[in-house]
C-alpha cells in the first residue's frame, strides 16, 4: 500500500518552514489574491517563488489554493497569476470556480488541478464526474461518513480528506451568511465566521447554536489509508506554526501505528475537545466553542512544540567521493540517489607534520548538520603525504551541498507548458423574453405547486413530492430537486431511474454531483445558484458540458450580471427567503433536545428569527428577511427566467407572491445593490 500524503496548511513563510521540517509531505497556501483565507497573511509573488523552492528542497509539493470564484473583471489577471505560478513550479491548482479550472487548463495546458472540498462534491458520481472532467483530484466534503469515503475513494481520482482542525456548520461553498449579513462572501474568500455568533432555538443569549468542535480523524488514520485516501489533509491557514507542526507530527505517529497524542492537540488548539464529525455517521457531541482554558492551555506546550522543527529535517542520504592526488586539483563529489554533483578545489599541499587522510576527511565532510543531508559513505582515492587544511574541506563540503540541494530542488519541480492565451467573452448575450419575464417556482409542498401551476414556466420540487401528494402537473412542467447534500447515493439513483420512465424528465443541479446523476439518465440539466456561477467562464463552461440554463449567483451585483456573456440562458432569484447556510446537524435538535420541541427557527444575538427547515437529511437556515424585486424587475438585465423561492406560503400567498404583491415584514434587495467584499 502506498504512503498517503501529510498535506499541510500555511499561512505564513515561518509556518510552511514548521510544516516541512516537522514531517509534511506537501503543503497548501493562499497567495495574496483569490485565496479562500483572505485574512490569513498569505504569500506575495515573491514569497511563493520561496516557498516552492523551499518545499522542493524537502521533496515535497507545494499546492497553490486559488480556490475562490472570480469576477469577469478578475480573469486577465487570474490567467496572469496562474502562469507565473506554473513559471515558478507550483505542482497543483486547489480550484472552486468552474470558470477559473477552464482559465487554468487553456492557459497552463499540463497543469494539476484539484477540485476544492468548497465545490461541494459528496458522492462516487460527483468524483467521477470531475475525473471525466480532467480534474486529478478531489476534496470530498467534510460532512461524508466512511462508507461514502470508500465510495470515492474507489474511483479513478486522488481523494484528499481532511482529517484535522476547524469544521464549519455549513456543508463549504454553499454558505451564505457571512455574505448575506455583512458583505463578506465565503465564496470570495472572506467570510466573516457569522456563525460563530451567539444563535439559539430558545432565546438563550450565550448559546452558539452554530459553532461545531474542531474535527480530528487521526485516530482513524490507519483505517483512512486502508481505504486508499491518497491525502490526509489538515485544515488551518490562519493557525499558528506550533499548531501546524503538532497536528504533521501527531498525523506521521498515527500512520506508522502508533497512539497520537490528543491531549497534546488539544492543548494546542481546540473547541473544548475533539470530534470525529460525519465519519462513523453518528454526529455526537459535536457542538463547542473556543473556552478561556482551550486559550491559555497552549502555552506551557509551546516550548515542546519548537523542537519538532528547530533543526533541518534530514530527507536524503549522500556518499561522498574524494580524489585527492599530487600534483591534481582536489575533487569531492557526492550521490544523493539519482543526483551527482562534484566540486573541485586547490592542488593539495605536501604534508609537513600530518597528512590528510581519510578519517579526516570523514571528520570535515560529514559534518552535514545545517543541510537536509545526512552522511551516507566515504570513498577516497587519495596519495599518501598529502594536506588539505579543514577550513578548505569544510568550504567544499558547503559548496557541494548547495550545489546538491539546488539539484535537488530541480529535479523536484515540475515544468509546464504555458501558452499565450488571454481570457475573452463570447459575444453572445443572455436572451430575455420581449414580453413578460418566465418566472420558475421552487416549491415545498403540494398546495404550493398547485397554486404557482398557473404562474410558472417550470414548477421545482423536491424529487419526493412528486411521489406523495403529486399535484396534477404536466411533466414537461416539472423540475426535479433532489436533495441538496445526497447521503444514500444508491437509492437516489434508483429513484430517479423510475422517475425518468415516468416522464420526468429535468433535474435541477445542486452540485457536481447532480449534474453527474442527470447526466448518467440523459435527463435535462439546469443549474442552481448553489452551483455559485458568478462570472461568464463559468456560465459557458456548464453551457459547453450541457446544462440547459443556470440560475446566477445571488452574491453577483445586478451590473455583474448585466455584463455576462455567455451562451447560456441565465436566471436570477427574484423572491424568497435566501439560504444562509445548508448543514447536515440540526441546530435546534442539539439544543432542545428532541425533534418534538422544534422551534422551527433560530434567534440571533439582535432578536432576529432565522427560519430553519428541516429535511431529511440535511437543514438550510433562511434569511429572516425575505428578497424582493419583483417590483424592479426591469433593472435585472441579461436574464431569461426569475426564480421565486417559497418557503411556508399556503396556496392563497403563493398567488399573492406570484401576482406580484409586494410581502409583509421586512424585504430586503440583498446583494444585488451593494454587492460583496
């Protein structure tokens, strides 16, 4: 069985050192733009040109996280980043935007390139679909058990697992309150941790309804690797070096078999103790937040810490050759596996007291220790009577180690083909109906979808009500919703199997996986927002692989989205309760206790009321207020189709909503206005 990865987080240059000289055998950083960890320090050009350098010198790899979505405005400059990232040797590409994975491959042909855990993929057919799709590797979700890991894992893709550090309630890139709240888009790489807030199901005002324990699988990890998890990743960008180099230390104990050490972990760094998340399927106690102790404890630990990397880590072994005769240069030359290099210095002296022999210079030339060498085996071809002073042995041994380590880095850095291109749009526009605007009406009950039968183009909703109170829909106007995060794969596929030869016949796309699932039953595909389409690359890019339409990003400005170009017929949501976040724990349930003291919503520090709807398997946090531009509807340009969004509407509201009639309460107009960060 192969070794899998240790793959590292860095924030910083003094972390990424700590990584790799505690044991990494690769590692993940942000550059200064289109990095998801906007608030760590990051690396500028410069820096990451040293850091490739300074991985490769390790053997290991360094994998470039460009995993935010970009504007139109952004992508010459994307392109740019990208190709003097390959210029300088990075070995992957982390990437959420669809659009951006399409940049990289025109613009860097033969690069690597990872599809982020934020692309929210969490099925075998997600995976298979990005493996079809030219991506090497994937990030499942964080929120799959071990069965679907397994799953994953046997298709023909890397897999990479996060295995320790910070879990978001929110299943990644379909999370929304930060930039619904404040402006600060997760999505773009600064999410302002809004659920870390105080929330709670029954007004308590210190409850943290939302804010889970930090993940830690390292007692899993041999059973991890048996699996065949290529990568076991640790998350932490923002964290400290000594946090870094606990977690590969403890990581590299526990796949060698031995008992890592938690308690020192948690010392380091915890949410009052570990979780083991999704894995075993059972979701216990794992809600906590950050105590006074979990703060202070770090500190007597801190110095232990700083001895996993003080020192150089030695990674390859050398045998040193010297020819030392009368009357010839000096020559040393040193194997390092495949490497050779040779150095040469002045013609010996003649000895006048003692003679060089080879215990001294066994004695000079081994001294290895500020190098990633360690000393292997002498050989010496030497004449007898011959002196070469220590200073000089030792000026030729540190010359012949920069010469190997530079070799070394060499033969460990990737070269690319980088060709000329530049990002352009299509010419073609978004065609809009010159009479009314179509509107589709996602639904969640029948009364819903009978009452917005008269209203809509396309009525959506979830797979299963079509199967109870079916309402009397054409099927030619139904959009089937499966659930947004699948947790029986197989099931779902058999019930779309018997659906498609009922006659339905399109699918609405949630994630990769949805679109893998449409495509394996040649259904109609069209894209939801959570797809999070937010620049025209990505729009032409699904038009290309074949959906039919997409809605776009709500986090997109109504002036982004008149500027798109694509071929694509494009949406956008005109109503409804915006999705904060879509998790797999019921927040609620945690803090009453029992499904039958549901509450049925969340109360914020400021005395707001978060709907939460429960589904089967996974729950979605509203926005307490409710998006309305159904009376600007002529200011959202380049669309084809409006998205009305129900949530508990009976059939009279429903038409309400869909004659136009402005709703009670609070509205809002969201981010089409003022936009994200």
């Amino acid at each position: 069985m192969k070794s899998p990865e240790v793959l590292a987080p860095a924030g910083s240059p003094e972390t990424l050192s700590a990584a790799l000289r505690s044991g990494a055998d690769a590692v993940y950083i942000g550059g200064k733009r289109f990095s998801a960890r906007n608030s760590a320090d990051n690396f500028s050009d410069e820096e990451l040109a040293d850091a490739v350098r300074l991985c490769h010198k390790y053997g290991a790899k360094l994998d470039l996280a460009v995993n935010t979505v970009i504007s139109d405005d952004e992508a010459k400059d994307f392109c740019e980043y990208i190709k003097y990232a390959a210029s300088v040797g990075v070995d992957a590409f982390i990437v959420q935007d669809w659009g951006c994975a399409e940049i990289i491959r025109n613009a860097v042909p033969d690069a690597v390139i990872h599809g982020s855990t934020q692309m929210s993929v969490h099925t075998s057919s997600g995976a298979g679909l990005l493996s079809e799709l030219g991506y090497a590797r994937v990030v499942p979700s964080r929120e799959c058990d071990r069965d679907v890991l397994a799953d994953i894992c046997a298709k023909d893709i890397e897999t990479e697992v996060f295995v320790h550090g910070a879990l978001c309630m929110s299943v990644s890139g379909q999370c929304y309150m930060s930039a619904i709240m404040g402006s600060r888009s997760a999505n773009r790489g600064r999410c302002g941790q809004a659920c870390r807030l105080p929330y709670s199901a029954v007004g308590r005002k210190n409850s943290a309804a939302l804010s889970l324990k930090d993940l830690s699988l390292l007692p899993k990890a041999c059973e991890l690797a048996e699996m065949g998890v290529d990568s076991f990743k640790i998350e932490g960008r923002m964290k400290r070096p000594e946090y870094t180099a606990s977690a590969v230390h403890e990581l590299k104990n526990a796949l060698s078999g031995q008992t890592p050490d938690m308690a020192l972990l948690k010392g380091i760094f915890s949410r009052g103790g570990f979780t083991d998340g999704y894995f075993t399927g059972k979701r216990q106690d794992m809600f906590g937040i950050r105590e006074k102790e979990d703060v202070t404890a770090a500190q007597s630990l801190i110095p232990k810490i700083h001895e996993y990397y003080r020192f150089e880590r030695k990674v390859c072994p050398v045998d040193i050759h010297v020819t030392m005769k009368s009357g010839q240069a000096l020559e040393i030359s040193g194997n390092c596996g495949d490497i050779c290099e040779k150095v040469t210095g002045d013609i010996p002296d003649k000895a006048m007291n003692r003679p060089t022999d080879t215990s001294a210079l066994e004695k000079q030339l081994s001294k290895l220790g500020d190098t990633i060498f360690t000393f292997g085996e002498l050989t010496a071809d030497i004449d007898d009577g011959l002196f070469v002073p220590a200073g000089k042995l030792n000026e030729l041994r540190r010359e012949l180690c920069e010469k190997l380590t530079n070799s070394y880095i060499m033969r460990n850095t990737p070269s690319y083909t980088i060709s000329g291109y530049k990002p352009s749009l299509p010419q073609a526009r978004v065609q809009r109906c010159e009479n009314e605007l179509p509107v589709r009406v996602f639904c969640r009950t029948a009364q819903q979808a009978q009452a917005a039968l008269g209203y809509a183009q396309y009525v959506i909703a979830d797979y299963k009500l079509w199967c109870g109170e079916t309402p009397d829909i054409p099927r030619d106007k139904a959009i089937l919703s499966p659930p947004r995060f699948i947790t029986d794969e197989k099931a779902l596929t058999a019930r779309l199997e018997e659906m498609k030869a009922m006659g339905f016949d399109r699918l609405y796309c949630h994630t990769p996986d949805h679109i893998a699932l449409g495509k394996t039953f040649g259904m109609k595909l069209h894209g939801s927002f959570t797809l999070n389409v937010y620049n025209s690359y990505s729009a032409e890019y699904l038009h290309d692989i074949g959906l039919e339409d997409c809605v776009f990003s709500f986090e997109a400005t109504l002036e982004q989205l008149s500027n798109v170009r694509t071929h694509l017929p494009l949406g956008a949501v005109i109503y409804g309760r915006l999705p904060l976040m879509l998790t797999r724990n019921c927040p609620i349930k945690n803090e009453v206790g029992s499904c039958d003291k549901c509450t049925g919503h969340l109360i914020d520090r400021t005395g707001r009321t978060l709907p939460v709807v429960c589904n089967a398997d996974s729950k979605e946090v509203l926005n307490p207020d409710i998006l309305y531009m159904q009376d600007r509807l002529e200011e959202i340009k380049n669309i084809s189709y409006g998205l009305v969004m129900l949530h508990d509407e009976n059939a009279e509201q429903t038409e309400d909503v869909l004659s136009g009639m402005k709703p009670a309460g609070n509205i809002t107009r969201a981010l089409y206005y003022r936009g994200i960060l």
